[in-house]
C-alpha cells in the first residue's frame, strides 16, 4: 500500500483521524501579491495549459511556477521539491511519491524536517485527492517526529492548478477547507501556501 491508495476513508480510519469538513478555514489569511513574473506566466500559460488538459502540463505550466513563487517570496529560505521519493513507514502504507513537496528547511539537495506542505496534483478529480494528500500529510508529520523536529501543523494542498483546495493536520484533527480557490485569486493562494512559513519557523529550523 501506498500513499495513491488511500481514500479519504480509509485515510481516516488507518490513522484514528478525526475529520472536520468546514467553509472558510482560512478566511483570515491576508492574500499576497504575486511577483511580475509570476503574474504574467499565469497570464501567458494558463489557457496553454488548461487546453492541453494534461496533469503533467498543468503541473509543469501552473502548479510548479506558483510554488516558485512560494520559495522566492521566503526569499529561498525553503526548499521546494517535485516527484520526489518519501518513504517514512511502510507498515503503515506511508510509502511512495509526492508531487510536491515544501520543507522549511534550506537544504535543497534532500528532504530535511520540518516537512510544512504536501501538494498533491489532480487533472480533475480534487475530492478523490483528499486521501491521497491526507496520507501524505500523516506521512510528514511522522518524518517531523523521526526527526525530533516536529511542528504544529502540516497543510496539503490538492489542486488541477485552476482549482486549489486546502488541508490542514494538527495532531490528529485534520480540517479540510470546503472552500475551494481559483487561480484567478492568486493573491489568496499564495497567502495560504505561505502560512506555514512564517519568518520564526523558518529562522528557527534552518
């Protein structure tokens, strides 16, 4: 079993997660204004991508600029990793890869606690994402906990990268916004994505 396997059922049940479903988790969050660059890749390729219609160029077209945007706006103090391998424990299904991957370490050449973020892309089927993410999400924080480096919370992302809808772990409660963002709300995007990176979490784990 693997982190793709999981439904947000079995999710639930495998972990004892205790699941709240709720509109507007993160109303509160101020929106961030995206770069020049990022602001007119968006404009150059979201039509590009979307007519392609494939998850790989909406990964490569929109998802990954957006979490560039992510890293240059922490002023690279984070690491972005995409498709990478993140095997945590194998008795538990916790095993496989993640589309993406955002710690709030420096290290760029390997994954490093704290793992804050898990993206996961989906052409379509957002909601059959959750599981999928959740397990993930669960993933990283028993890195964070191997690594004596564990943080409050863990937010996943699942996304087409049109449509962005957001998670978040804590303990285990898993929230889960249903509240979902279109690219055109950039700001609020990336106002979300950069929740989790605040300047005392990052200075205090590099």
């Amino acid at each position: 079993m693997a982190y793709s396997d999981f439904t947000l059922a079995k999710a639930k049940q495998a972990f004892g997660l205790n699941l709240t479903e709720q509109r507007g988790l993160f109303d509160a969050i101020a929106g961030v204004s995206p770069s020049a660059f990022l602001a007119e890749a968006l404009a150059r390729y979201t039509t590009l991508a979307t007519a392609i219609g494939t998850e790989k160029a909406r990964s490569e077209f929109l998802i990954a600029p957006v979490l560039a945007e992510v890293k240059l706006q922490r002023n690279n103090q984070i690491s972005l990793f995409s498709g990478t391998e993140f095997n945590v424990n194998a008795e538990q299904g916790l095993v496989g890869f993640c589309d993406f991957l955002i710690s709030a370490a420096q290290e760029q050449l390997f994954i490093s606690a704290p793992v804050a973020t898990i993206v996961e892309a989906k052409k379509e089927d957002i909601i059959g994402g959750l599981g999928q993410c959740a397990a993930t999400m669960v993933g990283a924080q028993q890195f964070n906990q191997q690594a004596g480096n564990a943080i409050d919370r863990i937010y996943g992302v699942v996304t087409s990268g049109t449509n962005w809808r957001f998670l978040m772990l804590e303990g285990d409660r898993l929230e889960i916004d249903l509240t979902e963002y279109y690219i055109s709300q950039i700001d609020k995007i990336l106002g979300i994505l950069l929740q989790p990176f605040q300047p005392a979490l990052a200075t205090s784990n590099t």
